[in-house]
C-alpha cells in the first residue's frame, strides 16, 4: 500500500509490508536530515493487565532494556549511544513503545539492538528484584507530583470497573510480589509479531530497510495474543466529586467527563471543542480564566485510548481562586453547550489543528511514531484522514456534541488542594447547587485587526557574510538578521533574542524581564491582548517567549506561506508592547503561581535550592522567573524603563529558519523590525564559587527525599567545556555511570540525573537523585563516590569513544528540527562564533580521557553544594 502521511507532505511514499509471522513493517523515506528512527508499538499496556498484576506491562517495559543473551545490562544503550543515538520507551493504556532515534549511519546497529531487545529480552530475576526497587522510586515521585495524582484521580472517579481507574503504575506491594516467571510470561503472551508494528522514518533505502527487517524478524515465530481488555463500563449519571488534600502550595482541579474511542463519530467533534476551550491563548478558557488570574495555567483534552475516551479540563489555581476558576470553566462548558462557535473562532482552531499536525511530522520520530498509532486502530491512512474530519467539523457539531457528552449528570471533579485550604465543596449535593446557578458564557465575537505585513524593505539584499550556512544581514538599525535556509520546513521558525536582562536584574527587580517578556504578549499600540493572539492564531501560529540567565526574548512559529503576517505580529510585540497595568496585574499573579509551583516540584526546588547555595546574591542564584518581593514591587514605568533600554537599545538580533529564499526573509525582517537599535550589552559581575561546603535544605511532606549536587563546571568560552559536555554524556542517562552504578545496581532512584550548565558567567554540574527518604546518606555517598572515581581514574577508551559518538550524533539529530536549528543558531551567535555550529564535531572528536579527568578533578576540588527537599510523609 503506497501514498504520503497526508495529501501534499513531502517525501516518499509510506511502505506496508506484513511479513508471513505476522509483524506489520512501516517504511518512510525522509531526506531533510541524515537520520533515522525506528520504533517499536506493541498493542499491550495497562488495559492488558488484570488486577493483580496491575503495573505488569510497565514493568516489562524497563526489563526490555536489561539484557539478552548477547547483551549484558546496560549494552543495549551502549550500543545504541556508540552509533551516536538514543532510546527510550513508554507504557500507556493500549501500547507500550520503544523508540531508538540515530545518525542514518547508524540504522544497522541500532535495528539490530532493538530486534535482539524485542525477541530475546532475558529478565533475570536479580536484575527484575533490583528493578523493582527503581520502579517503586518512580511511583513515589508519581507520589508527590500533584498533577499526576489529580489527573489519575479524575480517571479513577470517572471509572466503577473498567481499568482506566486504576492507578497505572502500580502500588508497591503489588510490585514487589512480581516474579520473572510472572513477568516472562506476559512478555511471551504479548510480544508476537502479529501484536506489533515495527515503523521506521529516516534517510533510508527502504528496500535496504525492509531486507534487514526480514533478516532480524523473518524468522521469530508467530502467534495469536488472547486479549483479555477487562470489564466494559456501564453508563452512568450524577456529578462525581473527590477533594484530596496535599502538602502542595497550589490547587490542582480538574473537571472530566467520558469521552469517546478514537474511531466514534464525535471523537472529531470533541477535540476540536478542547481546542476551543483550550489550546492557545486566543481560547476561552484562556481568556475568561487565566487572564482574569484564576488559574496560573489551563487546558483542556480529549484523549482516547482504543476503546474509550476521557475529556479534561485541567487548571493550577491560587487555593483562594480555585472555587472561582472551577465556575469559570463550567461556565464556558455551558456556554459551548448552548451557543455554537463563530465560523472565525471555528477557523482560528482549525488552522492551530493543521499547523500542530505539521509540527508533530516535522521529525523523523514524529512520523514515525504517528504511523504507528494510527497503524493500530486500523490503518496509517488513517490519521489524514482523521485530521481532515476535525477540520471538516462544523460550529452546529461543536455545539451538538458538547451539550450532548459534556453535562453537569456526567461530570467527575477532583481537587487537590493545600491541606490548610478550604474544600470547593462540602459534599456533592453542595457542589451541585453551586455548579447548578452558574450561567452559559456568552456567545464569543472575534474580531481580528487587519494584519500590515511587512513592506520588502531592500529587497535582493546582499547578506555581509555567510558563515556555517547562516546568511548574516541587519536592519536599518543594525541589529543582525541570521537567515538559515531548511529544506522541506513546512513551518517557519522566527526568534527575537537579546542578551542580559536577568544577569542585569537587581536583587530589588528580580523577575522585571520575565513580565516584561510576558506582559509584552498581552497588548501592544494596536492590538488587545485578544487580538494579538487571534490574528496569530487565525493564520496557524503559535508565540513563544524565553527567559534564561543570559538572554531572553519572544518567538513565532507559522506556515512558511503566512510568514510576512507572522513578522509583522512578532515586530508589533518586540517593539510596541503597551504595558497595560491590568495585564501586568495577570502576569505577575502567573509568576508569583509559578513560583509556588517550583517549590512543589520535587526536581527544579533542590536545584533552585543548591543554585542559591552556589551563588549567593548573584542574579544566577535566583529563579529565573523572580522572587515574590521583586514581582510584587514590578509597575509598568519600571517595564518600559527596562524595555528601552534591553529591547528598543538592546544587543539583540532575529533568527529565522524556513524554505524560503534568505534575501527575501531578509527583506521581510528589515520591513518588519524597524523601531530596534543595536547596542552592545554592558559586561556583567563573573560570581565566585563558595569557599565551604554549602547546603540549603528544606523538609516537605512528600513521599521521597530529592538532592540536587553542584560542582563548578567550565563556562561557555572556555576550552575544556566540550570535555565537560563529554562528562554529562559519561555520567547520565541509560548505560551512564551513575545511571548504571546508582540506579541499575544500587536501586537507589529512579531517576538519576547528571547534566552541565554552560552559561556565559559561570558554568556548574548538577547532580540529581530523589529517592526514599531512609536511602539518603547512601544516595549522598554514592553521588560523591562516582565523582570521586572520575577525578581519580580516566575513563576508558571505548566510554569516550561511546560518548564522542553520541554527542555529535546529537547534533545530527538536531538538525531535523526547524525549532533546534534555530536555538542552535542563536545560542553560537550570542556566544561570539557562528563557525562552532561546523566546529562542534571535530571539537568533541579532539576531547580526550585526560581532559575528562581534568574537568572532574577541577570540579571536586572546589567544595559542594548541596540542594535538598527532605520528604517527611511515612
């Protein structure tokens, strides 16, 4: 069977192939970058495990990756990272995927990984006894992250037997009672080729494909799965509610309702009301919640797995709003419920649709694992013409299908609140009487503003140079315009950077460039806030903004065609924001929210904790949103003031990356930018590292006990910050030192986490591991252990030679993003050399196991810092 994902995609024709045991093979030829993915979708998850063996499919998932006959734990990421790839894998309801995504160099190693993986995988009993003690870490972080106990609450309320209402992962009594006969025997059950699809997406012969997927899977013998799904749910009426109280700074609400299967004639018809509600700041729930500062975030979902649905509106809320919030979302419920959309708020959603299908495509990953899903609920072709059915769905259907599913009988709420706040209700009798006086939302008029594209200012530009196939040009005020032209991005990528802003914050200001950034995107001179989004949104974009130590700005993404119109909105945001004071009142209620949020946040609090350890009064001690006294003290004087002078005379410069003719994006930027001019950014204070041993701590009651180490690195210009990179990939992630010594061996953690920061002022490795509260003087000694081994003795030839090939096998498979190209680009320009985004390879080929040694032995020469959230909960 032949055609493309979708009518009009570029590339080659997708292959089917269905070998005589029963594999269904997915073959896609993609040239726009030299890579490949191939994944692996078995049809078995959650849904194919009876109750007392709850969590069974999830643990069979991290077994995959733990050894064969011909492989040793650990060897089959190693193998894969000595090819220059990687591989990860997730269970979900219906599926359990691995995905390995590599140089195209590498495709033959890496199918031969994965098949040796999928058909011969041992599960040892030690390794499963060791295993399990990472998996019950993982279910106590699950534990202590408030949305996902909201979000399973919600299913388990929605739920009286089907198994969407079980908590997936298992709990750990449960888990600890596997066996590896238990689990070899759903491994044998549901690993069979006829319950697996096999896609692959790259720069690939698909002939030379196909021939290597019949030498490694030819020959595994076939089989029948008896699929045992449980219990169907009957239909049910009457409000559901669950309030949960946590040591959580923020409240967690979510409303939900049963959905439909993906393949149900409303399924269309439901995800395009969530778009409605809430994708994009143009949607309602936007709109009427979050900017009236109920919510510091919203959303809103229908997902479908195989043979149900569930939609959910989700919202993070000060505990004193959430009452307020949860009415505000009903309200819009009802008010979709009773009024059908306009036809340009139905085409703005429309287009948001389209363009996120053209972003999830754009990677080889992306394509791949699209093919697969849509592969197992009937047909590949599927998912076009899935999408063409959501873009076919009419206001009077939006209308229709959410007074039909989405009523007040068939309503589930949960609340997870602090534990000294009050409950939204009392009982549910009481919550019924107060969703019952709530209104229907008005019907909502858009009314979008004539977008003035930019006028070809200096058309047939002549860049000043080219340098690592960036064309470098500049507007009438000399900001640089970095122009890369990506062959087959159907999406353009636009990116207004400038340097400082938070390393210039005083310690009175801190949090002045995030509003800023972010206030910046709710009006200018001549668009509302509404407006801004709504004229972006109708044309298929999507805004972006950053805030980093030291750089910050705002981003656009769109279709290559409605390009000139995108410019116009970004140069409108960059250069007029109005600074209304009432949105500036929203953004700092989000960033204060925000910074709640970090303190619940069991991995970014004891990194926040160990930065303050490790810099003082630095700004890089700080978080980058600000602190509670600097966002309250923020007024727009103080934004407009900060503006002027680090935007409007700021060392800024735009970067585009799209299929179009460089000197015509040229052209545009200069038409579109021209209130911008170029000044060079003030040096700023280099922070020292502490003279002592440092550490700042705080107790919780949370379910582990999380440490974050620090040790100083090498900042961004100096020499040995590519050994230092080389460290991260030595230390980190599957077959990582610590990883495999901390994790595989030790069942310290689930997560164990190495990674360096290379920032323009001060460069640092941060060290993370959350685990059992009873573990933490061992997990300390183990941290200091490892680094202690690294200081004392090189690492060996084939460790480097592994992470050499998988740092500049990275770097390849970056180049499949229009996105990663772009910040790529931006982060070599603000450094000073665009010639490193060609020298990066040959600079990491030339580290060697000396300079490793010497990066670690410099690091542990200087005292640590530590960062610690002590769990407390029994």
């Amino acid at each position: 069977m032949t055609g493309v994902i979708r009518p009009g995609a570029a590339g080659d024709a997708v292959r089917r192939v269905v070998l005589t045991n029963g594999l269904t093979v997915l073959v896609r030829r993609d040239t726009s970058a030299p890579v490949c993915t191939i994944v692996t979708h078995v049809r078995s998850g959650y849904f194919d495990e009876v109750d007392d063996v709850s969590g069974i499919a999830h643990v069979l998932e991290h077994m995959y990756f733990k050894g064969t006959p011909a492989r040793g734990p650990g060897e089959i990421a190693r193998d894969t990272k000595r090819v220059g790839g990687y591989l990860n894998a997730g269970t979900i309801y219906d599926y359990t995927m691995y995905h390995a995504v590599l140089p195209a160099a590498g495709f033959a190693t890496g199918l031969a990984v994965q098949a040796d993986a999928y058909a011969h995988s041992l599960i040892d009993a030690e390794e499963l006894r060791r295993e399990l003690e990472v998996i019950i870490e993982e279910e106590r972080r699950k534990q202590d992250t408030p949305t996902a106990v909201a979000t399973e609450g919600c299913f388990a309320l929605l739920h009286d037997r089907h198994r969407m209402r079980r908590w997936r992962i298992g709990h750990p009594a449960v888990l600890r009672g596997f066996t590896d006969t238990a689990v070899r025997a759903f491994y044998r059950a549901h690993y069979v080729p006829s319950n697996t699809i096999l896609s692959i997406v790259g720069d690939l012969d698909p002939d030379v494909v196909l021939r290597a997927v019949e030498q490694h899977y030819g020959a595994l013998p076939s089989g029948a799965v008896v699929r045992d799904r449980g219990p169907q749910e009957p239909e049910h009426m009457g409000l559901r509610y669950r309030d949960l109280a946590r040591d959580v700074a923020q409240s967690h609400l979510v409303l939900g309702w049963r959905g439909v299967p993906p393949t149900d004639t409303d399924a269309a018809g439901l995800d395009v009301a969530a778009a409605l509600l809430g994708s994009g700041r143009a949607s309602r729930l936007y709109r009427d919640v979050r900017e009236r500062s109920l919510a510091s975030s919203v959303s809103a979902y229908h997902y479908a797995p195989t043979d149900l649905g569930v939609f959910l509106t989700t919202l993070e809320s000060p505990p004193e709003r959430a009452a307020d919030a949860m009415l505000a979302t009903w309200s819009q419920v009802r008010g979709l419920a009773a009024h059908a959309p306009s036809l340009g708020e139905l085409a703005r959603v429309h287009r948001g649709i389209e363009s996120r299908w053209w972003r999830r495509v754009e990677s080889m990953e992306g394509q791949a694992t699209y093919l697969a899903a849509w592969e197992a609920l009937g047909g590949w072709e599927r998912g076009a013409q899935y999408l063409d059915q959501q873009l076919a769905v009419t206001p009077e259907a939006v209308r229709s299908v959410v007074e039909r599913r989405l009523t007040r009988e068939r309503l589930a709420v949960v609340s997870l609140r602090p534990t000294a706040a009050a409950p939204l209700a009392d009982s549910v009798e009481a919550l019924t009487a107060r969703l019952e006086r709530v209104g229907a939302a008005p019907t909502v008029v858009r009314g979008g503003t004539p977008i003035s594209s930019p006028a070809l200012v200096g058309l047939g530009l002549v860049p000043e140079r080219v340098e690592a196939a960036v064309e470098v040009y500049r507007t009438d005020g000399g900001i640089p315009i970095l122009v890369r032209r990506k062959a087959g991005a159907a999406i353009a990528h636009v990116q207004a950077l400038f340097r400082g802003g938070i390393t210039d914050e005083p310690e009175a200001g801190a949090g002045r460039t995030t509003l800023m950034v972010r206030t910046a995107l709710q009006g200018t001179a001549t668009r509302t806030s509404a407006q801004l989004a709504e004229d972006l949104e109708s044309v298929g974009g999507a805004f972006g903004h950053a805030v980093g130590g030291d750089a910050f700005g705002w981003s656009v993404s769109a279709p290559i065609t409605v390009l000139p119109a995108a410019l116009a909105i970004l140069a409108d945001v960059v250069e007029s924001p109005a600074f209304d004071s009432a949105m500036l009142d929203t953004e700092r209620h989000v960033a204060l929210a925000a910074l709640a949020q970090l303190r619940d946040d069991m991995h970014r609090q004891p990194m926040r904790l160990a930065q303050h350890g490790a810099f003082g009064t630095h700004p890089y001690a700080r978080p980058t949103v600000g602190t509670d006294a600097g966002l309250a003290a923020a007024d727009t004087a103080a934004l407009r003031r900060w503006h002027e002078h680090h935007v409007r005379r700021g060392d800024g410069v735009v970067v585009v990356v799209a299929d179009m003719a460089p000197d015509e994006v040229a052209a545009l930027v200069r038409g579109a930018f021209r209130s911008l001019t170029w000044h060079a950014a003030a040096p700023t204070e280099i922070p020292a590292w502490p003279r002592e041993i440092t550490e700042v701590a705080d107790a919780r009651d949370k379910a582990q006990t999380a440490l974050a180490l620090l040790l100083p690195a090498p900042r961004r210009d100096a020499p040995l910050r590519h050994a230092a990179a080389l460290l991260g990939t030595i230390t980190s992630g599957l077959g990582g030192r610590f990883f495999t010594t901390l994790r595989d061996q030790e069942s310290l953690a689930y997560t164990v986490y190495v990674g360096v920061r290379a920032a323009r002022l001060a460069g640092w490795f941060a060290s993370y591991l959350a685990c059992a509260p009873t573990k933490e003087a061992q997990a300390r000694t183990g941290l200091l252990r490892e680094w202690q081994r690294l200081a004392e003795t090189p690492v060996d030839a084939d460790e480097l030679a592994r992470a050499q090939a998988y740092a500049i096998g990275s770097l390849a498979i970056r180049q499949q993003s229009a996105a990663s190209v772009m910040s790529d680009i931006a982060d070599a320009w603000l450094a000073g050399h665009l010639s490193e985004l060609l020298d990066e390879p040959r600079a990491l080929a030339a580290v060697t196991a000396a300079d490793v040694r010497t990066v670690a032995a410099q690091a542990l020469a200087s005292p640590a810092v530590w960062g610690v959230v002590r769990g407390t909960a029994p």
